[in-house]
C-alpha cells in the first residue's frame, strides 16, 4: 500500500512539472524575441520643432515589412492615446535579429 502512494504521488508530481513547463511563455524579453523572429524594426517618435526623441517603438516580425508595419503602428497607436501634437514617427532601422545573424554565419 505504501508503495502505490509513493508510486502515485510521483506520478501526479510528474504530471504536474510536465503540464508547467507546457505553458505558453507570455512574458518574452528582447532577447527571447531575437531567437523567435527573422526581422526587428524600432521607429521613433520625434518632436517635429527641436527634432528630439521623445519614446522608442522596437517590433519583432517574420517578414520585413511586418516589422516596420507593426512598428509604425505602435509609434501612431501610443501618439493618438496620449493626444499627442507636434510630433511625428519614422523608422530608425530594420535589421535582422540574432535568430538569421547566426544562421548565416
């Protein structure tokens, strides 16, 4: 009898370690997106009169143009939640992430 508890607690505490390390990831750093994505972009929201950089937008996408897509989206999403004037959005960069860098390599 007490060998099937110790069997049946190991077999729920397995169970348990499997289904956690299952989970979705949902709170990704820089650099865990460098791994995942081919292509990052940061646009930059600047003062339209002194030309200072006012915030930072980094986005990760498997294609070019989605990263600079979502980028520019994120810049224009945060100008109209703050009620911003005067401002404007470019694109800094579009590179490739860590992920490509060391396949071609």
């Amino acid at each position: 009898m007490v060998k099937k508890l110790k069997f049946l607690k190991l077999v729920i505490l397995l169970k348990f370690i499997i289904l956690t390390s299952c989970v979705t990831k949902k709170d990704f750093t820089n650099s865990d997106l460098e791994e995942i994505y081919y292509y990052k972009s940061q646009s930059i929201l600047l003062d339209k009169f002194s030309s200072t950089k006012i915030k930072e937008f980094i986005s990760y996408d498997y294609s070019s143009q989605g990263s600079r897509s979502k980028s520019m989206n994120k810049c224009i999403n945060y100008i109209k939640s703050e009620k911003l004037e005067n401002v404007d959005c470019k694109i800094k960069f579009v590179k490739f992430t860590n992920k490509i860098e060391s396949s071609i390599e």
